[in-house]
C-alpha cells in the first residue's frame, strides 16, 4: 500500500479514506495519533494490527467537541462541563462511564468506560468533521518506539501499512495528553497519566483536590491506565538519566573509559558535552518545555543514528508542572536508570 502524504487543501480526500475503513495519521498538539473511524470494528483491528499493539490496551476516541461525546456517555462527573470548557480542545483526555454497547469492544478493550479528547489542531478537528465519526487515535508509532512528533516519524514506522498521513510539521508539546479518570461520578478526579495539563492546574481552576493513580507515586502498584504498564520506549542503546549536579562527573567518565555517548540536553549542558560525545541532540532551549518536545525526536535520532553509541545521557528537570509528565516519559526509556557517580561505571 502507498502511503500518502495529504495536505491541508486535501482533508476531503482524507476523509474519504477514513470513511472507506483505511487509517490516516493525524497531527495534534502533544503527538500524532492513528486515525480510524471509531465506530467500525474492522477498522479499529486494523490499528492494533499495524502497531502491533497489545488488544487490552484500549484507544482514545477523538472528537470535535463534547456534543459528540455525550450519546455515548453514562454517568456525567460533576466536574466534566466544567473541565471541558476551560480545557477543550488541549491535551486532555477524559475517561467516562459509557453506555453498553455504544463503542465496539475492540476499542474499549471490553472496559465499561472508555476515553475522550479533542485535539488541538485545526486540520485535525476538520478531518474528524469532514468524516463524520469519532476517530480512534493511539499515538501513531509501532508499539515499543516513541510516540511520533513529526510525520516523518509516522512515515518511518508505518510506511506501506496505512493510507496515509495528514501533514502538520512537528507537534508543540511532544508528550502525550494527560489522562483523568471521571468513571466515577462520586469521586474526585483521576491522573492515570501526567502530560501538560497538569495536577497543579487542575486543582487551580477547579478549587478541588486530584487524585493521582498510585502507580505514579510507587512502582509496585498496577496502573489503572492499561497502557502505562508496557514499558514504552526500549531503545537498544543504554539510556542513563544525569542530574545536573552529575554532568561534569558523566563527562569525566565518557573521557576516561572512552565511551561513545550520545547526549539529549538543552544548549548549556549540550555545549559543555558536545566536544567528547559522538552525538549531541540539542533542543532549543533550556526549558522543560522544550525537553519535553524535543525528548521523543531526540531518542529516535540517537537510537537509530549511524553511530554506534553506547550510551545515551539525558538531562533531568524537577518534577513539578510538564516536568512530571516529561520525567515520566524519560524514566521508562531509561529504564529507572541514572547516572552513578559512584558506581563502576565511573
Ligand atoms: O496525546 C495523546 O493522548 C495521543 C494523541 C494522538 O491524542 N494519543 C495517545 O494514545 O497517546 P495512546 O493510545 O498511545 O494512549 C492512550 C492511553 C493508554 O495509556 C490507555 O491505556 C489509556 O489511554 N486509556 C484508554 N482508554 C482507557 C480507559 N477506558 N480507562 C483507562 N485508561 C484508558
Ligand atoms: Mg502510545
């Protein structure tokens, strides 16, 4: 199958595809997702199919605002219109009782509930509108790399597996949405995975406490969210997160040992490596918002550099506001992992 690059004077073309059953990636403003029409089991099998995704780890299904949501909704959360309405569309994805039998199973993983957003992205909510259905959309990447942040991403995983692919550059945010749980009407809400919208806002604006699923705070704990038990992101070299207390003690070790490292850090710490690394992947700024966005392209160029690296480091940031979903991202493509000072390896 070819795989088809549409712009934006082509979304009715695009659409058609969808309304034919094919799958078309689209961009939002955290990643690019794999679009499919909701509402058709086949279609919806296609995108585990071509992922590779495991079937118990159910989809978000994209809308263009709350009305589409509501036919397939239950139990209303007290708090739902009014988090809808400061936060849609955004990088907020919503978790709702819903009604037997409105979503196929297949994109519900059987579940009772099932999960919402509307993206961002203006080429996006006219696909969505010029299909006239829902649209699954899992982040547009084979299961176990990165989630995509540009379309060449997208590309370079699904070539010749879907139709095509709805261009919008590179994505703004880089991580994907924050997911809040409100099944439950009688209780507060739920973050069962950080992204931009953070607890720290929410809280803010809604005068109210949110909850954290446990698995955030300790490892044991199984994640309500089925997908945050896979590990993401495996890439074949070594990642090993640095402190940035760590770094002149990372570069002594890389110079000492003569190790191939390549780095993903902003332009202060990437200037003081760039002279003893194989491989630097700087973003643009030393902000967590600009790691955030740059840490999925940043893994994939290292990772799948011509250079054989042995290791690659990465700058940590404070875990508080988008440093929480961004050091959640890191932690598991590195495994848990830091840089030891101390350790042999120094
Ligand atoms: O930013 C994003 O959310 C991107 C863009 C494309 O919208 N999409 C995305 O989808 O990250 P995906 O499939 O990679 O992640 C969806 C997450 C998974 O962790 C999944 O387990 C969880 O949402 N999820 C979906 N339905 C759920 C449900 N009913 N209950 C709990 N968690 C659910
Ligand atoms: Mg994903």
């Amino acid at each position: 199958m070819e795989t088809k690059i549409y712009e934006e004077n082509e979304i009715a073309a695009a659409a058609q595809k969808i309304k034919e059953g094919e799958l078309i990636a689209f961009p939002t403003e955290t990643v690019y997702g794999l679009g499919a029409n909701a509402l058709l089991p086949e279609s919806v099998a296609q995108v585990f199919k071509v992922k590779g995704r495991p079937s118990d780890n159910p989809l978000i299904v994209h809308v263009t605002d709350f009305q589409q949501v509501l036919p397939f909704v239950d139990k209303i959360h007290p708090l739902a219109e009014k988090i809808v309405e400061k936060y849609w569309p955004g990088p907020l994805t919503l978790i709702f009782s819903i009604k037997n039998g409105v979503l196929p199973a297949v994109v519900t993983g059987g579940l009772s509930t099932a999960a919402f957003r509307m993206p961002d992205n203006k080429k996006t909510l006219s696909l969505i509108k010029e299909s006239g259905v829902p649209l699954v959309g899992p982040s547009a990447n084979t299961s176990g790399k990165p989630s995509p942040t540009t379309s060449e991403h997208v590309y370079h995983d699904l070539k010749g597996k879907i139709a095509g692919i709805l261009e919008d550059g590179a994505t703004a945010i880089g991580v994907e949405s924050t997911v809040l749980d409100l099944s439950d009407p009688t209780k507060a809400p739920l973050i069962l995975r950080p992204g931009a919208v953070t607890k720290e806002d929410l809280e803010k604006e809604l005068q109210t406490t949110i909850n954290v699923d446990k698995h955030l705070v300790k490892e044991s704990e199984t994640p309500k969210a089925p997908g945050m038990k896979y590990k993401h992101y495996a890439p074949d070299t070594k990642v090993l997160m640095v402190k940035s207390e760590d770094w002149p003690a990372a570069l002594a070790w890389i110079k000492d040992k003569k190790i191939r490292a390549g780095v993903i850090a902003g332009p202060q710490i990437a200037e003081q490596m760039r002279y003893d690394t194989a491989a630097v992947y700087m973003y643009p700024q030393d902000t967590v918002d600009a790691a955030a966005k740059g840490l999925f392209a940043g893994l994939r160029a290292l990772d799948e550099s011509w250079i054989d690296l042995d290791v690659i480091l990465v700058e940590v940031f404070p875990e508080t506001g988008l440093g929480t979903a961004y050091m959640n991202r890191l932690k598991k493509a590195a495994a848990q992992n830091y840089f030891q000072p101390t350790a042999e390896e120094n």
